[in-house]
C-alpha cells in the first residue's frame, strides 16, 4: 500500500519571521513546526528582505523562496508548486497574491492567519489619540479599555482598514484567529460566518524544571518590538506616568526594557539615576525574563493576545497590564499578576507584587495553571491540523457556502489583477532599479 502524498504548505508572509522579535513571528513559527510535525512539506516565501533577527527556516527543512510583488513570476512559481494549502500571513499578503493563487491554484486552501486585528488596532490607537487630544494630562484610562462589541464595532466601521481586511476573511476559506474577542466581534457584529473562522492561539509546551524564587530575581522588565506602535506607546507612558510614580515609592527599582529594533528616540529615555534602563534587543527574551521579578506592560492600545506574557507565565513571572493586554487571554480564570486602567493603579499594584512574596507566588502559580488550560500545543496543534484537513476535504462545500466571499474576490480579484499587471508593465518601462 502507497503512503499517502506529503501535503504542500505555501506561506506568504509580509516579513520573513523572527521569532526572538515579535509574537506574530512567534506565532508563525509554532504553526510552522505544527506543520512540520505532520511530514507537511512547507514553502515559505516573502516579497521582504531578510531582517536582522531571520529564522533560518531552511535548518527546519522548510524551503525559502523569495518573491516579488507585481510580478508574474510568481504564476510560474506557484503553478510549479502546486500547493494544497496557501497561507497568508497578513490580509495585504491576500491582497496582493490572493487573485493570483485562485487562477493559478484553485484548489488549493487559502488560508489567512491574522495574529491580530490590525484593523481594531489602528481604530483603538486613533481613539487613543483624540482622547488625548482632548485630555493630553489624562493617566485614568478606564472609559477606553474593554467596551462593549457595538463600540467596537463603531469605532472601526467607518475605517478603510477594516473594509479590506474584513473582505480579505470573506475571501478566503479560512481564518485562524487569535483572539476569541475578535472573534466574536467579528461574527456579532460584522456577521462573518463563524465557520469561516478557527481559533488558534498562541501554542507552547508547559515549562520543565523549577521556575526561580522571588527571593533569585530583581527589577521590573518591559519587552517587546519597538516598531510595534502598541509598545512604543507604553514605554513612553511608563516614563513619564507610570515610571516615577513607583519610583516615588521604591526609590532603588530599576526598570529594564528590551526591544528588537531600538531606535534613537528610545535609547534617548535611557536615565540610569532615574532606574529607566533601555536595554536594547535581548538574545533570549526567556532568560532576562526569568530574572525578572515583574513584567510591566501598560498597554493603553492593541489587539489580538500578547507574546509577552506567555513568555512571563513560562518563566513564573508576574505581570502587570491594563485591560487592553490582558484582553482575551485569561476568559474567567485570574490574571497572574494585576490589571489596572489609571497610572497610579499600574503603579501602586506593580509596587505591591514586587514587595508581597505571598501575593507574587499566587500569581506565579496563576499563570501555570492558566497556560495549562489555555495554550498547550498538545491541545491547539491538532485541532489546528484536524481543521484544515476537514476544511480540504470539504472544499466545494465551504466555498458554495461563502457567496459573499466569492462575491468579493470576483470584484476585488479583477480590479487588483489590472492594477498588477498595469505596475509590472510600466516596472519594465521604468530605468532599472526604479520599481513601484
């Protein structure tokens, strides 16, 4: 008896992941190794130039192909490779690749994995601003974190980001969310088929070994990409809000924050006589957060659930953020540290789990059990495979199903396929090295 074909996996992502520098990669990647675990056979390509912190895919056994946008080389690349599955990592990836697969591919899965809705998050940093436009001295944040889905749901209907991104999940066959507030969101108020939408969270392995005492760590650390816009804005908060407000009350803390991608203006914060250390990028996110004894997070936008704390739970340490980063995460169970939504809230609550072992450990167990109940891999991994395979096996069915989506990929396809082809003719008229 043949075995049965390996299945082909094409992911186009918008970067190339890193893995040590943001969640998203980090969530990339364990669908990858998911993937992998299956004797999947896996393509990764992206129109990007590989950043400073690359995976090297190619040691997993994952070919790396470069592409272009605009370029119709990538029809003879993907007719070649005649995937069974298609990923897109950001909705532009469907935007810009998404016609070209369904002429060129058509059976095959098209698949968007979202790590976020970055749709929610640009319309929450937009209420952030004109909050703050209207009240720069205010530090209670209270009427901004956890609305009601209708608020949401009005915040971002007015937002071209949305319209496409929204239309991006119709058009595909599948989309793995992150977060289950998104997906409600999505369903109860943007009507999305719920089975247009899978929920795949961030995947681990539970820690092993003994996990560091509060007596072995020191200090407060923040974490995270600084060309996230999310935690730029909270470092800029803890320094002029929230920062000093612990200080006035532990007068030696320190507070260490690392980031991939350090730019001038951060190291500009760095004020050692003030505790405010800007550390740069860390080699291992695990190892400095083990050393921790709280990880400050007061994130007053974002979306989608976040890498920094799983990490923090992995490594017993407590955490300390705003409803906005806890969003999603916990569902009924207690957050492991404290969420607050006001400056001196974050403060005095960060104070307190730095000084209070009894309090800390609580936490620390917290987050143990709560990684067990919500993110193992041995959980999320299978269903995760078991989805697609239903979904493959199913295909002409979900797709007769989604008229809306095939509605919009029918007008949205052959408007971007003129667009396209209109930029790669007039890229081959332009001098060489000048390309749109």
């Amino acid at each position: 008896m043949s075995a049965r074909p390996a299945t082909h996996v094409l992911v186009i992502g918008y970067v190339w992941p890193e893995p040590r520098s943001s969640a998203a990669s980090g969530h990339v990647m364990q669908i990858l190794e998911t993937f992998l675990e299956q004797g999947w056979e896996i393509t990764f390509s992206s129109p990007a130039g590989p950043g400073e912190h690359k995976a090297d895919l190619s040691a997993m056994g994952i070919r790396e192909v470069p592409i272009e946008l605009n370029n119709s080389s990538f029809d003879t690349f993907v007719m070649e490779l005649a995937p069974d599955i298609v990923l897109f990592d950001q909705f532009m990836m469907e935007e810009q690749f998404g016609w070209r697969v369904e002429k060129h591919c058509p059976n095959a899965l098209r698949v968007l994995e979202t790590s976020d809705l970055q749709s929610l998050r640009h319309a929450r940093h937009m209420r952030l601003r004109e909050h703050l436009k209207n009240a720069p001295d205010e530090q209670d944040f209270t009427s901004l974190f956890a609305p009601a889905l209708h608020e949401e749901f009005e915040l971002m209907a007015d937002s071209d980001m949305a319209k496409r991104e929204i239309a991006a999940l119709y058009r595909c066959d599948l989309n793995l969310m992150i977060s289950t507030v998104e997906i409600e969101l999505l369903v109860e108020q943007f009507g999305l088929p719920r089975a247009l939408l899978h929920e795949c969270p961030l995947m681990i392995d539970l820690p092993q070994g003994e996990q560091r005492t509060f007596a072995q760590r020191a200090h407060f650390l923040s974490i995270g990409n600084f060309r996230h816009a999310p935690n730029w804005d909270a470092v800029l908060w803890m320094k002029t809000a929230v920062w000093p407000l612990i200080r006035a009350q532990l007068p030696h803390a320190q507070l260490h924050i690392y980031g991939a991608y350090t730019p001038p203006k951060a190291t500009a914060l760095h004020n050692p006589a003030q505790g405010f250390h800007v550390m740069n990028w860390a080699e291992d996110a695990l190892q400095v957060m083990s050393a921790a004894r709280v990880c400050l997070a007061p994130l007053r936008f974002g979306a989608g659930i976040k890498g920094k704390f799983i990490d923090a739970m992995l490594c017993g340490t407590p955490s300390v953020t705003t409803p906005v980063g806890a969003e999603a995460m916990h569902g009924e169970m207690p957050w492991p540290g404290a969420v607050a939504c006001s400056a001196q809230a974050l403060a005095d609550r960060a104070v307190q789990l730095y000084q209070d072992e009894a309090l800390w450990n609580e936490a620390r167990l917290a987050g143990n059990t709560l990684l067990a109940e919500r993110y193992r891999q041995s959980v999320h991994g299978p269903a995760l495979i078991d989805k697609l395979r239903q979904s493959m096996s199913n295909l002409n069915q979900l797709r007769k199903a989604n008229f809306t989506g095939s509605m919009l990929r029918h007008h949205h396809h052959k408007s971007t396929q003129y667009m396209s082809q209109w930029i790669e003719a007039k890229n081959r008229q332009a001098p060489s090295g000048h390309t749109q």
